[in-house]
C-alpha cells in the first residue's frame, strides 16, 4: 500500500467510489494514498451522487410545557447486532442545538432556546463540517425542511441546497393556510413563495421529508402537506385512511424507501404500511401488515398484552401507547410505553433499543426523529 502512488488511480477511483461511505471510513486508515483520494473533492463528488442506505436515526427529546429545549441529542444505528449509543456526534458544532431536518446526508439544526443570537446550521456529522446561517424570523416551533439532492448537484464550488420554513396563517377564524419562505444556499438569502395552501391541520412530528424534488409534511388531521420546490406548487395528500375509523388513539408516521413515500400506522387493527404509487391520484397500496396479536407472539419478550394496551388508554391520554417515530428503508423506529424499539418490517426483526429515560429524561413530548444516511460531501467550512 506504500507504493500507491505508482497504482493505477483510475482503477482505485473506479473501484472505491462504488463502495458505501460506511466502508470507505474505515479504508481511509489504509494508507495515506487511499486517505488522499477519499478526501478528493472529485472523489467525493462522484462517490456521493449514488444512493446510501439508511444507517440510523437521530432522537431528541422534546419538554412539552417548558419553553427550553432538551440538549442530548443521540444516534440510534440501524443495526440489530449494535447496542451502542452516540450521544457525540454534533459536538464538532460550535453550540448545542435542535435538529431540524435531515437530507441524503446533511443535517439542519438551529440554537437551542433560551437564546441570544439564534442560528441555523447546515453540517454533515461525517467530515464534521457545516454552514452557518442567521435566523432573523426566530421561532422554537418552526418548521423547518431541508432539500438536497447529491445527484443533480454538480458541487464545482460548493453544494447547492434549500430550506423551506413553513408557517400557518388565519385568513379567517374557520379558514387557515399553510406559506412557504425559501432559502437558496446559492443565492444565500432567503425569500417568500406565492404558493399557499389552505389546511386548517397542524403538522405534526415537525419535519419534511424531500422525495424527487418534493417536500412531505404529515398533518394531525390524515393529509399530507406537499410542496414541489422547483415549480413552487403546494397540494394536500389524503392518508390511506382515517384515524377516526379507530376507537383507540393511533399512532402514524411518514416516511421513505427507494425513493418513494411510505404511511405507517399503528391502531387497534395491528401494523400497517402503506406505499404511495401516485400522488397527484392518491393511490396506495398496502405493502405490510401486522396484526398485534402477530407481532406479540413473535416477540413476546418485548411487547407484553400489547392489544389490550393500546385499546384500553386511559381517556385522558393523548398519546398512542405504540407511536411510529419515523420510517426508513424498511426500519421503523417506535416507541411502546416507555420504550424505543427497532423493528424491520420486511424481516420481522425487533429488538429494544433503550428506555425514554436513557435518551435525556424521564419524560417527553413528540420527540424529534430523523432518519440518516451517510454521505461523504464536503461543505465549505465555517469560519469562527
């Protein structure tokens, strides 16, 4: 390996950069010629516009009456044989925050509340690096998405991305509607859209998922908020079907696989996902489904009386016992009681991954959960 620089690069470039960036960090040890090419701006724009597969999630803990922010925030792995938790990964950041959105890589957050001179930030956990932006229209329950796309993005001077922060406005006491404003990181400045969309739902779980160009919004009320970045065009989803159909509290998530978006829903009736096949018909297809008796024989030693657990909720409780938290390449993240479960919905694999307490207090409301992929692509480095 000492001798790479007489090695055919064109080989060594072809050949690594098929790999998944999970493997390529550990080959950056190698030697110092693989070190070198991995850290190759060229490199990293080629081998960053292929797909990656989902490698865990991010949970922060969310304080439901008191206006200050829960500071932990930690790295689930999609791993079933990996037990362990990372609670460090966004110590390279120059204050703690709140995680926003997360993109084909990259991850927005913004200051923690209470604060002085409130920020959001753009950054990849994997080269440590990020993008500081003022937050002049500070809000702690903004709603914040981010778009990112490696494979349309040319990367020639820095990468090219969007946010888009979405408020909710009364036209009149019984009529609400969604607006957008739109921040360009090459024009670096943000700027209202035209679009509205009349929705009298609030979102719900605070993130957007960007699938082909379009941003996702789950609302409280079984529609989907969409907004088409290029052509600024907003429209509601229907979901597949209505939590009011139910008895007991349901619990329901979006989410994403192979480039497609995926409704997930827990109620009375047992586990079920569903697959959108056309977004602009409203079709679905039912992709998976799991009756709660089913799940529980199978794993027995996680889930105890689960039916009569989530028919049986105390009036006052407004949560599901079983919450979807987020979805991803076929891993559902959820919480049971209080418990965080990792589940794959394809294989039936579960296994417990810890207790709410372990995760930054003994008690939360709608946490954040955001799914993540790693990626190798650079970003400018912020200056102090």
């Amino acid at each position: 390996m000492d001798n790479f620089r007489f090695l055919n690069k064109d080989v060594a470039f072809n050949v690594l950069s098929r790999l998944p960036t999970k493997l390529l960090l550990g080959l950056k040890c190698v030697c110092k010629g693989w070190q070198q090419l991995l850290c190759d701006c060229d490199f990293m724009k080629v081998q960053s516009q292929k797909r990656e597969q989902m490698s865990g999630f991010f949970f922060q803990q969310r304080f439901q009456w008191c206006p200050d922010d829960i500071k932990t925030i930690t790295y689930i792995p999609a791993e079933f044989k990996c037990s362990g938790l990372n609670r460090t990964v966004f110590s390279f950041l120059p204050e703690d925050v709140v995680m926003l959105a997360s993109c084909n890589g990259l991850v927005c957050c913004r200051s923690c509340v209470p604060f002085d001179d409130p920020a959001i930030y753009v950054c990849n956990p994997v080269n440590k690096e990020w993008i500081k932006l003022n937050w002049t229209r500070a809000d702690r329950d903004s709603h914040i998405a981010l778009a990112f796309d490696p494979c349309q993005n040319a990367m020639e001077r820095s990468i090219d991305f969007k946010l888009v922060q979405v408020h909710q406005f009364e036209a009149t006491p019984d009529n609400l509607y969604f607006s957008f404003d739109i921040y360009s990181s090459d024009t670096g400045a943000w700027r209202m859209s035209k679009e509205i969309c009349q929705c009298d739902d609030k979102l719900y779980k605070n993130k957007g998922i960007f699938i082909g160009g379009v941003l996702h919004w789950l609302t409280d009320g079984d529609k989907i908020l969409t907004f088409n970045i290029e052509n600024e065009l907003a429209w509601l989803i229907a979901v597949p079907l209505s939590s009011a159909q139910f008895e007991s509290i349901t619990g329901s998530c979006i989410g994403e696989s192979d480039g497609q978006l995926y409704f997930v829903m827990v109620s009375e009736d047992g586990l079920h996902v569903w697959l959108l096949q056309d977004s602009f018909e409203f079709k679905w297809t039912l992709k998976h489904a799991q009756t709660l008796e089913a799940i529980e024989a199978e794993h027995p030693h996680f889930l105890y009386n689960l039916r009569e657990r989530v028919t049986r909720r105390p009036f006052y409780d407004s949560e599901p016992w079983m919450d979807p938290l987020a979805f991803k390449d076929g891993y559902l993240l959820m919480k049971a009681c209080d418990k965080i479960y990792l589940y794959h919905v394809e294989t039936n694999k579960m296994k417990k991954v810890c207790t709410l307490s372990e995760l930054g207090a003994n008690f939360s409301f709608s946490p954040i959960v955001l799914p993540y992929s790693l990626s190798m692509v650079p970003l400018k480095q912020a200056s102090d």
